[in-house]
C-alpha cells in the first residue's frame, strides 16, 4: 500500500469553503480577552443600585434576563453573617453556567472505553450579586454582563433549561390525557400540534458457523484498505482454500463487486454513506410510527410534515448542542480544540478518535524529501496492528498492511494518505495527524473541512413571525394568549376570578354578537380544519384495483369453466347430501323439516304438560272442598249430640 514515486494523484473536489465561527451577541475585547455582551436594551438587563423585595425575585428577574440574552443561570456562592439575627443571606451570587473549570480529564488507555460527553464549563466570569439591605430586600452591588463564550441564538433559546419548565395548563392538560389512558409521549405530542411546534446470507448453515470464513471473507469485504487487485486475489484464494468455486450465491456476488465492495470506492467521496441498512431503517421507523397504508393522500402530506418537523427539531438541538456544549479533551493540542469548535458534535467525536489515535498509536519508519515536500511511511501500531494479528495472515502473509504513506507540503497546506480516508469520507485520518504534529503545525488545516461536517453546514434558522391572517393562526394566538393568563394568575385565586369574569362578558359578547352561529355542512367543516377545499374540477382519479402479491390464481381452461361455471368448487350440504350451489343450510329441505318436527313436538309437550297441572290443580280444589264439607258435618253432629246429652 505504499505510494509510488510518481503518484501525485490529490483530492481534485474544489473545496472553496471557509468555516465560519459561530458568534452571537456583542463581541469586544476587555485586557486582551474576547467577551460576548447580550444585545439587551437598557432597563431591561441588571443594573448597580436595582432594589428587589426578596431573593427570589433577583433570582427571577436574572433568570428571565438571561433567557432572553441566550445563556443559562446557576446558583453560587452566599455568605451569612454570623451576626445576622434573621435568616436572610447577607451575599448571594447568581452566575453564568458556563462558570467554572472542567476536571482534568483521566487518561484514556488504548483498551479502555469512555463514555464521550460534553460539557458547558468555560470559566465564564459573568455574575449578578446582589447583597442584603436591612428592612428593604436585596440590592445589585455587582453586575459583570460579558461572557467569554458565544450566547444562543434567539430560534434555538427552547433548548435552555430555563425553557424545559412545563407550565400549569400544560400539566392539567397532560394530567387529564393520562386519564384517558395516553401516556406522555402522546399528550405531549398533542400539545405540539396545539400549538404548531415543538417550540412554540446465502452460504449455507455449515460456513454460516464456521468463524474462520466469516472472519476470513469480513475481511476482504468490509474494509476499504486494500485496493480492488488486491480484494479479487484475496477473494479467489478464499474460494479455493473453502472449495466455493462452484457457488452459486458466492458467485453472483462477486459478479456484483462493483457495486458493493468498498475497495472500489476508495477513490470515491462517499462521506459515509457506506453503511448498513440502518440509515433507512431510521427513516422507515420515524415515518412509520405517523403514517398507514390507510391514509388518504392529504393525510398523508400532513403526516409527512409532522415527521419533517420532528426530525428539524432534532436537527436544530444537535447544532445547540454542538455549539454551547464542550466536549472532554483527550489531549492538549490545540488541533483537537479547532476541531470541536469547527466539527459538528458526532462528526468532531469521529476526528478526536483519529487525533488521539496519532498519539498513542502512529509512529514514523523513513522521511524522504519529493518535490517541495516531505514523503513520511507511518506505521500504525494500535488498531491496525491488532487486526492483522487475528486470523489475518494467509499462506504467511498479512491481508493488508499496517505501513501507510503521507506526502506532505506544509507550505502548500497539502496532506495525502494511501490509506484514503479524506478521499473516501471527507475527514483526515490518523496518519496525516501524525505527519502535522511532526510538521509542528499548530492550527487545523482549514483546507481539508467539507462544510457538510461543519457546524455551519446548513444556514441559519430565521424566526419567523406569523401573520395571523389565517384562521388557524388566530385560533393557536387566542389559545396561547388565554394559556399565558390563567399560569400568571394560577397563584393569585382574585385575579384569576376577575379574569373568568372577563372571559363570561366575553362569552356574554359573543351571544350578542353572533345570536345564532352559522352553521356549516360536515364537507366544509372539514375542508376548514384541513385547510383546503374540494376542487370544481378532479383530474386525479382513485386508481383502479390491482392485484396484490401472493394473491395470483391459475389460470383455468374452458373445461373447467364448463364443469364448473361459478368458478367455486362445489360442496355438499351435510344434511341433504346434495349440491350447495343452489341453496344453503338455511334453505335446505330436510333442515328445516327437521326444525318443523322439533317444533311441534316441543308443542306437544308443552301442551301436556300444561293440561296435567290443570289436572292437578282441579283435584286439589275439590279434595280441598270435600274436607272442608266433612269437617262442618263433623261439627254439626258434636253439637246435636251435645245437646240431647243435656236434655236428658
């Protein structure tokens, strides 16, 4: 892999770009030192002398400043006397977040893995101070206004802590979609639609186990170090070692090399666009947790453009992110501080990896001087190394090589590898790293940031306001505008009853002003909330029935139409015993003779069992009746009896 004496071959894509750093607020320079002071109007920021009732409002008051400036508030040192009879705190600070200094980072060994984070510490010095006045609150005595970091852009200002706070209606509302069993992802969900934002293979089960293949043809498959000779000698070995000369599969693949192994690409910008399918799986995921098969075709654009803007949402906090946050150093160079400032966050991740990696695993072999530079034969002693020692070698020779060549014009601002890193994905590898460390370059070769990594890629985002002409808009203005009301009087029960009362002579109003509402049909209501209207004239017709995959019948002869002209396969009532064509199991015959007959006899019997409890029920009655005849008799003759026996 080492480069011949006469290849010049450089990376020939125009790279006319020029990062730009980004900045907002007031830049100045204070003994030597460059300050970001907030764009904010006078009486509208801290001042010396300003009185507060209580720490609280000094805490709010600056908390809601530096929202508006673009920064974040953290709570600092106080002092109390000990003299101090009461419980106020004599000295309170309130300072930036960004305040204060990272801890050394731990050493990161060439096995060890870390956890890769950011951080917002800049030794930020700006600070509200605020001391206690007896019998009249706090009082400013100190306000340090500029930032030694950039502030956050107005557009970007919802992904603050400060604006994480969920207000009261928020939460009534999100309460009362937990009752109706939707979980807050879903409630939340609603809440931005309400208010429009979000801020406002084929070998076979044998070879398939056998971890010498896989890791054999892994290695000549996924790897973009060898040059396509090399993979197709590589590969016919492995069909010959393995006996695969007659693999079909294999076979069909090779035939397709072109278009899928890396080694052809080599020379190709694909800025990491050979991947696996997972980029696509992403994107079928996020459009298919909001879209169906079942939606017409309007539904389906607004479904679209909810899922448009949830990926612009996460696109604008990643460049916040990138932005306001520090990531942890891994060395002192002050290449790897350029990078993380021009790099969007997960692509500078990827640089630091390859900087680092110049440190502790890149070491220079020869130096020979070409042209008006310098040629430099690295040798990689960390991953590289460790790859050609695990089942790499074949026939006694390593699949690749672990020595790569960088030619090296310093004044030029020319770097070139042949292990093609910056040809292939657009980002400088180790090795040419290494030779700028040696080169004792000190600043980030601008030449070689593709604006698509930078963290100025896309241009900035505007605000733009709504003109509140549509009825939509004015809908989502009064929702938000009577939401604003009821969180600022939610504690002030008074205030909060003037305001219902308000909004019932309001409501009074409308009764006056429109006695009767006009009433609309259901098209139109719904053309309304869509927000358009069904056309006079429809040129796109619903397309014709297809058939689907896997539903294909066979096709039938004229005999089998003859034999059978319904085209069904007959059956057999299992009851009759004849044809089903003509009629079903609820018309058959003998179905419903059978009904019929079990019909009557349950009339039968019901009629005789209804005339043997009249039966029994008339014997009753009269043996009732003669007992109470005998028993009258009986008395009767007691009595006579009684009196003869007394006359005598």
């Amino acid at each position: 892999m080492l480069m011949a004496e006469t290849d010049t071959h450089v990376f020939n894509q125009e790279n006319d770009y020029e990062p730009v750093p980004y900045s907002v607020g007031v830049v100045s320079e204070e003994a030597g030192e460059k300050l970001w002071v907030p764009d904010i109007p006078v009486g509208q920021k801290p001042a010396y002398g300003m009185m507060y009732h209580s720490l609280q409002q000094a805490y709010e008051y600056y908390k809601d400043y530096a929202k508006r400036a673009g920064f974040e508030v953290r709570l600092g040192q106080q002092y109390k006397s000990n003299k101090n009879k009461h419980d106020n705190l004599n000295i309170k600070y309130f300072v930036c977040s960004k305040e204060g200094t990272n801890p050394a980072p731990t050493k990161v060994g060439a096995k060890s893995k870390q956890r890769k984070h950011s951080s917002k510490r800049t030794d930020c010095k700006a600070a509200f101070r605020v001391k206690y006045f007896e019998g009249r609150g706090y009082w400013c005595y100190e306000f340090i206004e500029g930032h030694n970091h950039s502030l956050v852009n107005e557009e970007d200002s919802v992904f603050l802590v400060s604006s994480r706070d969920v207000s009261y209606t928020q939460q009534v509302f999100l309460y009362q979609a937990s009752q109706v069993n939707l979980g807050p992802v879903k409630g939340f969900n609603l809440l931005r639609v309400i208010y429009g934002e979000y801020d406002f293979i084929g070998v076979g089960p044998d070879l398939a186990k056998d971890e010498t293949f896989k890791q054999r043809i892994s290695d000549i498959v996924w790897t973009d170090r060898i040059e396509p000779e090399e993979f197709e000698d590589l590969w016919e070995r492995l069909l010959v070692d393995f006996d695969l000369k007659s693999h079909e599969w294999l076979l069909d693949m090779y035939n397709l090399r072109h278009k899928w192994i890396p080694a052809y690409y080599r020379n190709e910008l694909m800025s990491g666009l050979m991947r696996t399918s997972s980029r696509s799986e992403s994107e079928n995921n996020a459009y298919g947790r909001l879209t169906s098969i079942d939606l017409t075709l309007w539904e389906f654009y607004n479904h679209f453009d909810s899922v448009v803007g949830c990926q612009k949402f996460a696109q604008r906090k990643n460049d916040h992110d990138s932005r306001y946050t520090i990531p942890d150093f891994h060395t002192e160079l002050q290449i790897e501080k350029e990078a993380s400032e021009l790099y969007t966050r997960s692509i500078f991740f990827d640089v630091q990896t390859e900087i680092y990696a110049s440190v502790i695993s890149c070491m220079s072999v020869s130096v020979s001087d070409v042209d008006s530079g310098k040629k430099y034969v690295i040798q990689d002693t960390g991953e590289d190394e460790k790859l050609s020692r695990r089942h790499r070698i074949v026939k006694g020779k390593p699949l690749y090589d672990v020595f790569y060549e960088v030619l090296c014009k310093p004044s030029e601002e020319f770097y070139q590898c042949t292990c093609k890193r910056f040809e292939s994905y657009g980002l400088l590898c180790r090795h040419i790293f290494y030779v700028i460390r040696l080169s004792k370059v000190k600043t980030f070769p601008r030449k070689y940031v593709l604006r698509r990594w930078s963290q100025d890629s896309l241009p900035p985002a505007s605000v733009i306001q709504a003109s509140g002409d549509t009825p939509d808009m004015i809908l989502r203005e009064i929702f938000r505008s009577v939401e604003y009301c009821v969180n600022r009087y939610a504690n002030e029960p008074e205030l909060l009853q003037k305001f219902r009362d308000h909004q019932v002579q309001l409501m009074a109003k409308a009764d006056a002003d429109v006695p009767i509402s006009k009433k609309t049909n259901k098209r139109d209501r719904i053309a309304s909330i869509l927000g358009v209207s069904q056309p006079k004239e429809i040129v796109v017709n619903i397309p014709k029935q297809v058939s689907t995959k896997g539903s294909r019948k066979r096709i039938k002869s004229s005999i089998e139409h003859s034999m059978n002209p319904s085209g069904k396969r007959r059956k057999n009532c299992r009851f009759c015993k004849c044809s089903m064509n003509d009629h079903n199991q609820a018309k058959c015959n003998a179905v419903r003779a059978q009904i019929a007959a079990k019909k009557a006899s349950d009339k039968a019997a019901l009629r005789e069992m209804k005339q043997r409890e009249r039966l029994a029920a008339k014997k009753a009655r009269l043996a009732e009746k003669n007992a109470s005849a005998l028993a009258a008799k009986k008395a009767r003759l007691d009595e006579k009896n009684a009196s003869v026996g007394e006359n005598g």
